[in-house]
C-alpha cells in the first residue's frame, strides 16, 4: 500500500483490526489492480505473513501446493510464478 498511497496509511485504525474478508478484498486490488498492470516480469512483494497467507488461500488459486498454501516464517522468502486468466465474474 506504500506505493500506491505514498507515506499516510489512510488504512490504519487504532481501534479496528481489519477483518479477514477485508485483507483479502485488499489483497485482490493489489493483484488486480497494481500487480496485473505492473510491466516487470519478476517484482517482489515484501509485507506481514498474514497477508500473504490470506493472498495465497483466499485470493490466488495455488492448486493445493501445501508450501504456498501454508504459513509463512518471518523474513522467508518464497518464488511464484503468477499467471491471470479472465473469469466470468470479471467479464461483468
């Protein structure tokens, strides 16, 4: 969210924890709307785990691959290949 809103994190709430179907909502914006769009063909995305937890089991479809799928350690680093493929809903 840095990059795309700059220094103030208009997404903070001291007093609201974002719920899970919040984070993935926000996880699929930034695959859809700033990663697709993204011309580099190999980028990294640096954030908490629980995010990407919620990006890999709510929000891409990793085909049961239990290391995606699984929890991430702090500080691990993990390679993906990301292919989009256009689905009814997005044809709305």
């Amino acid at each position: 969210d840095l990059v795309t809103h700059g220094e103030e994190d208009h997404l903070w709430n001291p007093y609201k924890r974002e719920g899970p179907v919040d984070e993935a909502n926000r996880a699929y914006e930034f695959m859809t709307g700033f990663l697709m769009e993204r011309p580099e063909k190999e980028i990294s995305v640096v954030c908490h785990s629980a995010w990407l937890f919620s990006l890999c089991n709510a929000v891409m479809d990793c085909d049961g691959d239990e290391e995606l799928e699984s929890w991430f350690d702090t500080g691990e680093i993990r390679s993906m290949k990301i292919t989009y493929r256009a689905t009814a809903a997005a044809k709305l």
